[in-house]
C-alpha cells in the first residue's frame, strides 16, 4: 500500500466519522447515510489491500451509491 493509498483510506475514514458525528450530534439521517457510504468505502479499500474477496462487492456498492444519493437528495430538499 503506497502512500495515496493510505492517505486516502485516512480521509475516507475521516469522512464517515464525520458523518457519524453529524448523524449523532445533529440528529440528521444524512450523517449516518454518508457514513454508511464511507465506512464501505474503507472496508473495500482494506479488503484489497489484504488481498481478501469481498462476496457481493457488486452489492455493496450499489448501497454506497444508493446511500449516497439519498443523503445528497436530502440535503438538497433542505432550504
């Protein structure tokens, strides 16, 4: 794992830890809903550095998709 690798993996984990404050601390479900998004972000990012299979990783990010939309979809209805 190189540098960016690792660099990466940290702002990813950054992120869904943020989201998860937001989720937590502002009571909004699009904290969670980023963090969600995120957090698969890092577990496919280790599985490959492991070199680990991840089953249905088509799936899986489907749901960070999906996640992230809904989390976008909700802060653009915000006024």
């Amino acid at each position: 794992m190189n540098l960016l690798n690792v660099l990466s993996l940290l702002l990813e984990a950054g992120v869904a830890l943020t989201g998860l404050w937001i989720g937590l601390a502002g009571k909004k479900l699009y904290g969670y809903l980023i963090a969600l998004t995120f957090l698969i972000y890092v577990v496919y990012d280790l599985s490959r550095f492991m070199n680990a299979k991840l089953p249905g990783h088509d799936l899986i990010f489907l749901i960070a998709s999906a996640s992230i939309f809904i989390a976008v979809w909700i802060i653009g209805k915000q006024k």
